[in-house]
C-alpha cells in the first residue's frame, strides 16, 4: 500500500510537469510565432526601402544626364 501510494505520488509529480513543460512550450511557440511575424514584416520594410533606393538612384542618374545634355546645349550655343 505504501509502494502504491509513491508511485501515485510520482504519477502526478509527472503529469504535474508535463503540464507545466507543456505550458513553457506553448508559450515559447507563441514567442517564437510573434519574433518570425516580427521578423517578416522588417524585411518587408526592408525590400520596400531597397526598391526606393533603387528608384531614386535612377531619377538621379537620369537626371544626370539631363543636366549634361542641358550644359552641352548651353556650351555650343555659347559657341555660336
């Protein structure tokens, strides 16, 4: 009787923490779940911010080329 009365004590020492190791975990994978959410929408900010750069860094190159264009306009009209 008093084997039977450790191991039902044992028993529930066991469930007892299975359920808290299971809670950790549930709380940790809501953890991890909101980190990768986290993470996604950095590097979608990210990529949004890269594709802008890249626009911007043509607008400038192309307005480069405009300012060259009007400044050798500007140098053969003086020429003439």
């Amino acid at each position: 009787k008093n084997r039977y009365a450790e191991i039902e004590r044992k028993h529930a020492t066991a469930e007892e923490q299975l359920s808290t190791t299971s809670a950790e975990r549930d709380a940790l994978l809501q953890d991890k779940l909101a980190l990768q959410s986290n993470i996604s929408g950095k590097e979608s900010a990210a990529a949004e911010l890269e594709r802008k750069l890249v626009d911007v860094a043509a607008q400038l190159a192309n307005s480069a080329r405009q300012l060259q264009q009007t400044q050798a306009e500007l140098r053969g009209a003086n020429k003439r």
